[in-house]
C-alpha cells in the first residue's frame, strides 16, 4: 500500500519544482563555467566537455515532458 498524501496530486506540483530545479542547474551551469575559464588551459576540455553534457541532459530530460 502506497501513501497517496506523498505523490504530486497535480501536473503543477510536479511541473514547477523541476521548473525550479532546471532554474538552478543553469545558475550553477554559468558559475560552472566561470570557474572552468579560469583553469589551465590543458585543463579546461575535460570540465568543458561534462558542462556540455550536463547542459545537453538537462535540456533532453526538459523537453521530454511535453
């Protein structure tokens, strides 16, 4: 048996937390790659590469829930 009062009871309560969330990871994304532009330039394609990737899973997972 499942506790109902613990799962979403509307697409809105679903949809603006992952809002949120997305909000955030682009926020942290930009400072991500601040940081990145500051590092040895030997250094920066490996962190490029993951920022690139995060972005692109983000912007994957967000479009899917139309």
């Amino acid at each position: 048996m499942t506790d109902q009062g613990l799962l979403p009871t509307s697409r809105q309560d679903v949809l603006t937390p992952l809002i949120n969330v997305s909000i955030e990871g682009w926020r942290f994304a930009r400072v991500y790659a601040r940081a990145v532009s500051k590092l040895d330039a030997s250094e920066q394609p490996k962190y490029i590469s993951q920022h690139r990737y995060f972005i692109q899973q983000l912007e994957t997972q967000l479009d899917g829930l139309d």
